[in-house]
C-alpha cells in the first residue's frame, strides 16, 4: 500500500473491514487502525463514516461502469459489445468473495437506511437506463428486433444480479460459463434474424 495515497487506503481498509465486519461493526477507530492514520486524517477525507461507506459504493460501480463501457466500444457492432461485456463476469468470479459480501452489506443496510437505499435505488437506475440505451442503439442498428428496451435491461440486470448471489451460495458450478450462456441465450432472444 506503499505507492497508493491516504484517501485509497482508507477506501481499501473500509471495504476490507464492511465486508468482513459489516457495517455497524466497523468504527472509524478500526479503519484508522487498518491504516495506521488517526481519526483527523480520516475526517479530513470524509464526513461521517456514512458518507464513506457511500464512495466505496460509488467507486465500485464507477469501476464496474468504466468496464463494461470499455467492452462495449471494443465492438463496432452493438450485439458483439454486448456478448463482450459478459468479460466483466470473469472479473467478478476472479475477485475475492469480499467485494461480493460488500454488495450484499450496501443491500442490507440499505434497507434501513434511506440515504443509502436513495443511493443504491440511483445506481440501478442508471445500469438499467444504460442497459435501455445500448439495447435501443442496437434496435436502431439493425442487430435487434423492436422489442422493449426497458423489459430486456430489467432482464439483463437481474440476470446477473441473480448468478453472481448463486456464486456466493453454490461454489459447485461453474457460474463464469453459465453466465456466458445466460446472456447469449437472452440476446439471441432478441437478436433479429440476419437475411
């Protein structure tokens, strides 16, 4: 951690410490205590131990963005980009079970709390309006049929929210290909037939 600076660390610590502590068990001494910075340097960078716990949120899906952004311009058409896209599957399998039981502790407090349930609610949101957009870009492309962008978004999404929650509870599959399969299967669903 020698080359990475204090605000990193202390988001690296944090999503260490929520992912194996959780959230209310977690104080800001133990993530000052991770560092080895004091209470003032953590302040200096966040405001409540609330507001941090919203910029891991924030980072990771940013991150999670970029990547699937990054696969979908590799691809001149639409309908590849989007198979491409199935890359970031692999990424998520390969990365510790942390960053998963993470997820799943943002879901959890969230339920009980609003600022972080808004947060949340706004990011899938914004994947699933990301989701609409590409799929219409392919309708208008000419690789999809003229179906309901808004359906096969939601479809996706909770296509792979799904398999990734199988992943943490069933080590037995092989989850990486089935979700290569998942999304094929649903794309050449509404993939429109070539003449």
């Amino acid at each position: 951690m020698k080359n990475i600076n204090t605000k990193e660390k202390f988001l690296l610590a944090g999503e260490k410490l929520f992912s194996k502590k959780g959230y209310e068990k977690t104080s800001i001494s133990d993530i000052c205590n991770e560092v080895g910075f004091s209470k003032g340097a953590f302040f200096h960078y966040f405001s409540t131990k609330e507001d941090f716990f919203l910029e891991i949120l924030d980072r990771w899906l940013l991150q999670l963005s970029y990547k699937l952004e990054r696969c979908r311009l590799s691809s001149p058409r639409i309908l590849d980009g989007i198979l491409k896209m199935t890359e970031i599957f692999e990424d998520i399998f390969r990365e510790s079970k942390e960053r998963l039981y993470l997820f799943l502790e943002f879901l959890r407090v969230g339920i009980k709390d609003e600022k972080i349930l808004k947060k949340i609610e706004s990011q899938f949101k914004k994947f699933k309006d990301y989701f609409s957009l590409i799929i219409e870009e392919g309708i208008r492309e000419g690789s999809f049929k003229n179906v309901d962008s808004n359906m096969i978004s939601k479809i996706l999404i909770s296509f792979s929210l799904g398999t990734i929650f199988q992943e943490i509870f069933d080590t037995s599959e092989d989850w990486e290909k089935f979700s290569l399969e998942g999304i094929q299967f649903i794309i050449s669903n509404i993939k429109k037939e070539e003449n």
